[in-house]
C-alpha cells in the first residue's frame, strides 16, 4: 500500500473557504498585503482542539472568548448549532477529553500567566454536555488542605491528572505524581500512582501496582494491564493476568541499551502491541503473545528509513489504520472502507496531509479531518461520508494566509566520516534559491526527532524575514535508527557538533547560502550546539542567537535545583552525555562556559528566570565570561519563564529581538 508522505502530496497554493462559527465571537482575517507581523506568527491559536463524541454525534471544540479567555464548546454534527458548556472567568481551559457521549473532563489553566507566576494546578471538572452535573474532580490549590480529623476531601489534590477514559463508563483513570519531585534533596524518582474515578460521585479507588511504577496501559475494557516500573538503570514490564488478577513480569532490560520494548496499544480483540526494533536497526510496531510471552517475528508496521512513532486508530471492532510519520506524516490504512474514504478526503484537500479520526463506536456517519502542512496550520473539518461532504469547523491561525509561507522539504546529505544527515530545508518564498542568508536552527533534546513537515512558527518567522532555514537531524536525533541515535553518545561538542557543520557546508556548496551569511541557533541542547558551533568553526558562522541553552555540561550535574533526576544523573548521563570522573577533560573541552573568551562573533543569549530544566544560572555565567571579550553579546531574561517561552509578549519580543539582530549580522550581502 504506498505511503502519502511528503513527495506524494502535490503542491499547490492551499486555497479554503474559511469561516468561523458565532461562539468563536471572533472576525475572520483578511488577507495581508505586507509581510506577516511578528504577532501573527506568535498569537495563540483560534482553535486549539476539536473531538467527536463516541457515537460521533457531536462534535467538542476549545476556541478563545474574543478577548477572553478558552472556553468549551459542543456542536451537535447534524444541528449545526454550537454552545459553549464551561467557561472560567479567571481561567482557560486547557484540554478536554469526552467520557461517554454524555459526558466531558477538562483542566484549566492561564496561557497567559508565566510559569514562574503560576500559583495554582491544572484541577480536573466535569460537565454533561448540555452544559448540567457539573463537578470539580481535582483541587486547583497546591496547599496541602484537609478536613477536620484529616477526613478525605471532596476533591483529589493538585497532584492528580487526567489519564484515560473507560468506554460505557461515567468513570475516568486519573494518575498521581509524587509532590516532592523537583526539591533540592529528594530527586529520585518516585512511583506514579493509578486511581480509578467517578466523574460524577468524585469517588476513587487506587490501583494496586506491581513496583515503582513510571507508566500504565489500559485495555480495552478499561481494566489496567500493563505497569513499567524502574529500578535504577532498569525497566521492568508487568502484564496483569485478568484471570488471575496478579501482576506477572514479562521482560526486564537495561532503560538505553534498546534491547527492551515499549508497550503501546490493546487492540479490541485484547491484543497487546510494542514498539520495539526485536533486533533490527529500526523500531517497528508489533503484536506481542502474552501467551508465549514473545514478540510475533513479523512487524505489523514497519518503516524504511525510520522508526515507526505515531498512533493507532480504531474503533470499538477493531482496529483500522495506523498513523505514523516519515519525511510527513501518514497513514497506513488496514480497512478499505476507511482507504476508500482517504482518498476521497485527500481529493477535496490534495495539498495537505489530512488525519482521520474514527468516533469509537459511530452512530453517525461523520467523521474528524485535522488538515495541515508545512505551510497550512491546522485546519479542523467534518466529513460527512455518506453524502461526500467536507465542513469546515475553523482554523487554528486564521491570520496565516499559506500562500505567504514557505515551502519546507527533507533533504540529506553526508557528515564528514559519511554517516548520512536527515535534515529539513525551508526556502524563503519569493527569495530565490542561490546565495540567501541561512540560518541553521540546532533542535534541542537532544535525544528526540527534532523537525516535522508541519507548519513552525518559528522557521517560518525566520523564512519571511527572507532566511533559509536547515535543521539537521545531526547523529544521537531519535527517529531514524538505532545506529544514527548510538553513534551520538558522548558525542557533545565532537562529532554532533561536526553534523551540524557539515550541513552549513553542505547549504554552501549547493549554492543555496551565502558563505559570508550564516548563522547558528538554538534552544537547549540547541543552545549547547550554538555556542559549540560558534567556538569550533569561527570562521564557518557569523553570528549565533541561543536561548534556554545549555553552557557547561558539569553544571548539569552539578546544580540541584534542576529538574533531572537523580537516576538521569547517575545512570543515564554518564552513558550519553559523559562520565563526570572517567570524561573529565573531554567535559572540559567541550564545555562553552570554559571556552566562552574564544567567541567573537556577535551573539544573543535568552534565559527563563523560572526555568526548572537548564537553570539561569547557566546562561549568567557564560554570560559574565565571554562580555570580558566580546563587545557584541545581547543579553535578554524573562524572569517569569520556564524552558521556553510561554506568553505571547515574551515570544513577540524575542521574534522581534531576534529579527533585528539577524539583519544587522547577516540581512545584507557582506
């Protein structure tokens, strides 16, 4: 069955009749003249979320009061006519999931608040959907309260999240992490708790667990069956035996060796699924026999050229599709009806990939279309298959016209000891392809895929202020194999760093950037990589803008008021990242803070004050190094900030900061 990746979407401007219904209360955008501003790029979007009901009767949607905060609304797909349920006037609501075709969770919280200001938990409520029986779940107060005699409160505590539904159920699973995660002197890991809860009576009841327990995987019947839990560098996997209601270990294997399995899915026919490379290079997804206690030899999907990630779609018969992603994101569809319906789908919308999502147990012949592409944000739609009609339900970012967007594609090419670099390219529209100012945009992790063929708001800020962008996925990036991801162990600063050169140089010599006009960027590990980058190849990079990013890797270790924990530290750090004893000089070599005096080149440096991840303290002391020799360093702090930047202002003027920066270094032919 061929794949809808990214070559097999034909190009053309995207062209949509846009329209928003009257409880998003907010006029459409008209087509811009100018360039973009930097607050289109950056503005939350206009529909966060859209969900069918389990018989597919209704449809829930998040969408922004005008100037005011996420509310909650419910359209019935046949009616046409939307309302919204719950509303806070303090508060957004963040996300939302349905229960039963009655009834919806959801959890609040301020996008515009940053993360240092937050004073209160995400809470969990739930509402009918005609908007009555509503109830608070979980407390929003982090104080430890009690009733009198320390009697059980009417809500769980702060520390209690969503984490799945249970079908025909009025109840809902919901996990707990321990509170004392993230303080100076208890980092180590701790268990996360399972309880099963009564969306309408706020009773629960905890889930026995096999260990201490770091994820669970509920059956379809909505019985959990599968506890991983850790024991120092250790996972262990637990399957719960229906029959005999005990837990029984499956597998035990060491947490980055990748010899072990993740448990994935329970199919409706009480098969289990894992995602495992079962020997091979590449991660696969495939059946394991509880029974035989094996993995089956043959994958039921298997990718070339990259691990299999994505989801599986299905209904209460079984299962229908797969999602994943290769240069784009896909599906491989098991059903012909649903193939059939694709086709039809991709037909009305030939230029974006389109993600179907199925209704649980459909009453109805609707279906959800989430529409998107590297130049289009999201787009939500209802599909009638029955009448072959596509409805359109509202845009994530009305004000970003695609046919203003730049173009983005996978291309490859060759690290210096031949290992082959994936990497994204996006093209600045109307720039031309010769000679254009690049900026090489490191991702962060750095143990993650870092790109997409999805619209960025951040490569195209950068690509409509006329700038090419590459983002290699340089050798230890996850997502294309178990040697591309093992050869980057230990490899900070060296041959990672060597991966992102190349890819400058490869831009060079394909004529597509300007040898005197390139800059290096990044965030976290990115930030790393940017500051690496602009001490081993002075000559290769002009300029060099990092936010969040790390500056020294004893200093990971080392400051106790970061947010890893202690076995990170002890068992997986000295294995991907270095030893702190046994790689001491090479820790030294590569460290940018003991390197800062031999960066000249003009830099811009951005830090959260509140960040929990790589603590300011990183960015203050390179920051106090490498002024003494260099005259050309902006420094900017946004105290109430985490790893990253939340609110909408903050974005704006760092977009704006960097954008001015970027033209007095590389904007113009030297």
């Amino acid at each position: 069955m061929p794949f809808r990746t990214l070559q097999g979407i034909r190009r053309f401007p995207v062209v949509l009749m846009l329209f928003l219904s009257a409880m998003y209360g907010i006029a459409m955008a008209q087509a811009p003249i100018k360039p973009p501003s930097v607050e289109s790029f950056f503005e939350h979007p206009t529909l966060s979320s859209a969900q069918l009901s389990p018989n597919a009767r209704y449809v829930a949607m998040l969408v922004p009061a005008k100037d005011g905060y996420v509310r909650l609304g419910v359209m019935d797909v046949v009616d046409r006519v939307p309302k919204v349920i719950a509303s806070f006037d303090d508060a957004d609501i963040r996300q939302f999931h349905w229960v039963n075709n009655e009834r919806l969770v959801f959890d609040a919280g301020d996008r515009n608040v940053g993360v240092g200001n937050q004073t209160q938990g995400a809470g969990l409520y739930a509402i009918n959907r005609d908007g009555t029986e509503f109830r608070q779940l979980v407390d929003r107060s982090v104080a430890f309260l009690q009733g009198p005699s320390g009697s059980v409160r009417s809500a769980l505590p702060w520390n209690t999240s969503f984490f799945s539904t249970i079908h025909d159920s009025d109840d809902i699973y919901v996990y707990q992490f321990d509170v004392t995660w993230g303080a100076v002197k208890n980092r180590s890991m701790k268990p996360t708790n399972l309880l099963r809860l009564n969306t309408k009576t706020g009773r629960s009841t905890i889930i026995d667990r096999p260990g201490l327990t770091i994820s669970w995987l509920i059956d379809q019947q909505g019985e959990p069956r599968i506890a991983t839990t850790i024991d120092g560098e250790m996972e262990s996997v637990f399957y719960r035996d229906p029959a005999k209601n005990v837990w029984r270990k499956l597998a035990e294997f060491n947490s980055y060796t990748g010899d072990g399995f993740a448990p994935y899915f329970f199919g409706p026919d009480g098969s289990l699924y894992v995602r495992t490379r079962h020997g091979h290079d590449k991660v696969s997804l495939y059946r394991y026999d509880l029974n035989k206690n094996s993995i089956d030899p043959e994958p039921l999907v298997s990718l070339k050229g990259y691990d299999f990630s994505g989801s599986i779609v299905h209904n209460d018969k079984k299962i229908l599709g797969v999602r994943f992603e290769t240069d784009a994101d896909d599906t491989k569809w098991l059903d012909p009806t649903m193939q059939a319906l694709q086709k039809s789908v991709n037909d009305l919308l030939p230029s974006t990939v389109n993600q179907i999502s199925v209704a649980y147990h459909p009453e109805t012949s609707y279906v959800l279309v989430q529409s998107f592409s590297d130049v289009q944000p999201t787009v939500y739609f209802l599909y009638d298959s029955a009448t072959k009609k596509l409805t359109m339900l509202g845009n994530s970012m009305p004000q970003i016209n695609p046919q203003q967007m730049s173009p983005k594609d996978m291309v490859r090419y060759k690290a210096r000891d031949g290992l082959e670099i994936p990497a994204y390219l996006t093209m600045p529209k109307g720039a031309g392809k010769n000679n254009l100012p690049l900026v090489v945009l490191v991702h962060g992790g750095p143990y993650v895929r870092g790109g997409s063929w999805r619209w960025n708001r951040e490569v195209q800020f950068l690509a409509s202020r006329g700038y090419a962008v590459l983002e290699p996925e340089y050798r230890g990036s996850t997502g294309f194999g178990w040697q591309h991801f093992h050869v980057g162990w230990k490899q900070w600063g060296l041959k990672m760093q060597d991966d992102v050169a190349d890819g400058a140089k490869w831009a060079i010599s394909q004529g597509i950037a300007d040898p005197k006009r390139v800059c290096i960027a990044g965030a976290s590990y990115g930030g790393y990589a940017t500051l690496m980058g602009l001490i081993n190849d002075p000559t290769l990079y002009r300029c060099g803008f990092e936010w969040v990013g790390v500056t020294d890797i004893n200093l990971m270790y080392d400051v106790n008021w970061s947010d890893m924990s202690n076995e990170y530290l002890r068992f997986g750090m000295p294995v991907l990242v270095g030893d702190q004893e046994k790689d001491a000089a090479q820790l030294k070599a590569t460290s940018p803070l003991e390197n800062a005096a031999r960066i000249k080149q003009p830099l811009l440096l951005a830090y959260g004050g509140s960040d929990a991840r790589v603590p300011i303290v990183h960015g203050t002391k390179f920051r106090d190094a490498v002024k003494t020799g260099n005259p050309n360093v902006e420094w900017i702090e946004y105290p109430e900030e985490g790893h990253g930047w939340r609110l909408e202002k903050n974005n704006v003027d760092f977009w704006t900061r960097v954008a001015k920066f970027l033209d007095q270094q590389i904007g113009k032919p030297q």
